[in-house]
C-alpha cells in the first residue's frame, strides 16, 4: 500500500509543473524562464502572495527553505535559467567569486580608469585589504603631485617626527 502524498508535496509538484510550463531551451544546457526580466535578467514570479525570482522558487520547491546568510547560484552564469543541475546554494562570497571567474563581475570588466588611463600591468596595482581593488599608477603619480597632497604630507611627517623626537626624549629621562 502505497503513502498517500502529503500537501506540500502536491503543491510543490504543481508549482514545480508550472514554472517548467513557462521555460525554452537555451545554449549550454540552460532552461530559460519566459516573461518578464529585470535590468540584470533575473525573471520574476509570484509565489505565496511575494515576487521572487523562479531559481530561487525552484530551489526552494526542490530542497526547502535556503537558509539564511546564503543564496542561490548560477553555475552557468546566465540569471534567466532554472536548470537545477546549474544552481547551488551558495554564500555571496562564493558567488563574487564565480562572477568574476566568468568575467561578468562589473568592475573586471573595465579597461580604464575614471581618467580613462588603461589598465595594464606595468599602471595598474592592487590595492585594499584584500588586494581586490585595482588602482591607476597614473592617477596615483598625479594625485601625489598636487601642491595640496604634498602640503599634507609635509604636516604629517612633521607631526610624525615630533612625537619621534618626544618619545626619544622620554625615554633618555
């Protein structure tokens, strides 16, 4: 005798049906949602009174709720598609990560600078923390320059040498 389905999991099933009525095949093994999609390709859908995107839906239909503190990624980087083999659950970390990798991070795919200086090996360093952010010699050169930078950097190594001299002082007394 076999279990009777329990509510969920018909309902998940006919969610589950009617978000796979609403998609078309794509390149590289994606299934694409049809309808509307937002500024950065994302489809929209309306499930239990809340719009959200039809991953994120599909996930939560096949897995469960995604927990918090994480999402759900693209492996094949393209936002429209619902195939389950190219989604994980994933920290924002690691989606950074896979969006640069692809090379659809938006600031790996600047050429030059606010300037309009290139971004070359020998005039670009690597800058923050985390040595993440890319900075322009050339501007750097620049900036270093003006008659304001140089005034500044006169008054802190002035200030910097003083408290030099003071702590040498205190330390002969």
């Amino acid at each position: 005798m076999t279990k009777p389905a329990a509510p969920d999991d018909v309902y998940n099933a006919k969610w589950v049906s009617r978000l796979m009525g609403r998609v078309y095949p794509g390149e590289n093994g994606c299934i694409l949602t049809r309808g509307f999609h937002n500024a950065d390709g994302y489809g929209q859908i309306y499930h239990r009174s809340l719009g959200d995107f039809p991953h994120r839906v599909l996930m939560i239909l096949l897995y469960g709720p995604i927990p918090d503190g994480k999402m759900v990624c693209h492996r094949c980087g393209n936002h429209g598609c619902v195939n389950p083999a190219h989604l994980y659950i994933g920290t924002m970390q690691q989606n950074a990560r896979d969006t640069v990798a692809m090379g659809r991070h938006r600031e790996s795919q600047k050429t030059h600078c606010k300037q309009g200086h290139e971004f070359t090996p020998e005039n670009t360093r690597m800058v923050g923390p985390r040595k993440t952010k890319r900075q322009c010699n050339e501007c750097l050169r620049i900036a270093h320059t003006r008659p304001s930078y140089l005034e500044w950097r006169r008054q802190y190594q002035n200030k910097r040498r003083a408290e030099k001299r003071a702590r040498r002082q205190e330390s002969l007394a």
